[in-house]
C-alpha cells in the first residue's frame, strides 16, 4: 500500500469513528427513556432491530409511532429517525425506528412483511413499553413512506403479513403521515429521476415484465373505506417522486371516506430542509396528537 492509499484509509477510519461517536453520544433528554438494538423479528436469520424511546414519567399506556427510513428500498438506515423519535417521546409518545430487508438481495413484499412485523411487536410487547396498542400510526419517508402508507391500506390482506413472529396480534396502524412517499409505481417511470433504477431491483424486473408486482406494491390499488386516515407531505419540485403521486392518493383516499390530507409545499424538493423541514414536521406532530391522543381512537375526521 503506497503512502497515498495509506493516508486515505487513515481518514476514512477517522471519519467514520467520528461518525460513530457521534451517534453514540446524540443527547438523550432527561425525561426520555432510550434503547437501542432490540430485536423484533428474525426472518432468513437477519435479526432486525429497532430503536426506541419513550417517556420516563408515562402514566398508563400511551401512543406509539413507527418511523420507517427511506433509500429507495435499497439503503437508508434506521438511525436516520433516532432524533424524531426522541422528539416523540418527548411529546409524550413511544416512538420506534426499525432496520428493515432491503433490495436486491430481498425484494417485494419483504420490506412489508417487515414493517408489519414491527407493528406486531409494538402490541405484544406493549406491557413492556407502556403502550396503548389501539393507538398505533406509522410514518416515513419516501420509500419509508410508502411503507408507512402499505400499512394504512393492508391491514386486512394476510398475504403480506410474513411470518416475522407475533402472528397473534394485529399489524394495523390507527393512522399515517406520509412524507413524499410514491402511491402508484406504475406511473413512477419518466416522472423520477431514479425509479428505473430503483424500482426495478426491489420488483425484480422492470414494469415491462413485472407490471402485476408493480400493482401488488402500489398503495393506490389497496384503498378501501377501511384505510387508515392519512397526512400526505409533498414538495411540487420533487424529482424523485413526483407531487401528483400524493394528489392521486389522497382522492383516492377521500373517495373512498377515508379521512386523507395533502400538505403541499410550494417549490421543496425530495427532502425537506430549513421552513419546509419545519413545516413539515409541526404538520406530523399535530397531525398524530389529533389523531392517537384519545384513548381508544381509531379513527376521526
């Protein structure tokens, strides 16, 4: 190895021991509770694992969020949500981020077996963690919210509930707030910048030969009158996913009677930043106080 190389590798280790460190030091408020690394589901020996918090002073059971990372179905890691969830917590909630199957070496449903596996381990274990398991939502972003969006419209079609453990329990989400999450893959390709890429590693193929899964994994297909209510947050300069995928949704949604938001954000792109960053979470906050903060809530308009 020449004197270059070594020094490369010499910062690449320095970076990404920062990198941990920082992780390992995010400041955790006193009144939250934090755990990290608990396994939830095991499926083909790959041990998932989530993040959790919650509050230390919880009286009685409370609500609980799963936040779902984005990466287009193929990266991203939980971590990415540790800072929200704290913040949940702090707003009185159990919030969870998880690690979930990722393309291509897992495709479609997986990534869903898995996210409704976590859901599943929210209610069995909800004794452990003070959790009032009739009030459940989920979010996320881009792929995340799609998955968080999959949860809302599939709660009642056992073919993609997996076998990722706690079958007993209900994966259903009393609510969503999706953040710039696609609804209907078989219009992603020509309208984002990646979806030729991406799509076609979590699908398998392309939607020339796999339309049908591109059906199965749409959102859009799944809605009836029993979806979850649902927030949409979506920028109208998203490359990636494009605004009128939330647009699609949310008629889809209110023409089933399904209560369903759109919060567009004039000129924010794919990943929100400064006031539309803001904007966006206030919007999520609001949104599960209105809809999980009365005990037993299911739903309301």
């Amino acid at each position: 190895m020449d004197r270059a190389c070594f020094r490369l590798r010499g910062i690449l280790v320095i970076l990404l021991t920062a990198g941990a460190t920082a992780r390992a030091e995010m400041p955790v408020p006193e009144g939250v509770i934090w755990e990290t690394g608990i396994e939830y589901s095991n499926p083909d020996n790959t041990h998932l694992q989530l993040n959790l918090a919650r509050p230390k002073s919880a009286e009685g059971p409370r609500p609980a969020v799963l936040c779902i990372h984005g990466g287009g179905f193929r990266a991203g890691k939980r971590e990415s949500y540790d800072a929200l969830c704290i913040k949940l917590a702090q707003r009185g909630y159990v919030a969870a981020t998880i690690t979930y199957r990722l393309a291509p070496v897992h495709k479609f449903p997986a990534a869903v077996h898995d996210t409704k596996a976590a859901v599943r381990w929210l209610r069995a274990n909800a004794a452990t963690y003070q959790i009032d398991g009739e009030r459940v939502g989920a979010t996320g972003g881009s792929a995340g919210g799609h998955l968080a969006q999959f949860l809302g419209v599939t709660a009642h079609v056992p073919r993609f509930e997996g076998n990722g453990g706690s079958e007993e329990y209900s994966s259903s989400v009393t609510c969503v707030v999706n953040v710039y999450g696609p609804s209907d893959f078989t219009k992603s390709y020509g309208r984002s910048v990646d979806a030729h890429e991406v799509l076609p590693l979590w699908f398998g193929g392309a939607l020339d030969t796999h339309r049908e899964l591109h059906i199965q994994g749409s959102p859009l297909y799944w809605v009836t009158p029993d979806a979850a209510p649902t927030l949409c947050i979506h920028g109208t300069e998203d490359k990636y996913v494009a605004h009128e995928q939330a647009v699609w949704l949310v008629d889809r949604l209110q023409a089933a009677a399904v209560p369903a938001e759109l919060l567009t954000l004039d000129g924010a792109g794919h990943g929100f930043k400064g006031a539309d960053a803001e904007k966006a979470e206030e919007a999520l906050f609001e949104y599960f106080d209105r809809h999980l903060k009365v005990p037993g809530r299911r739903r309301d308009n």
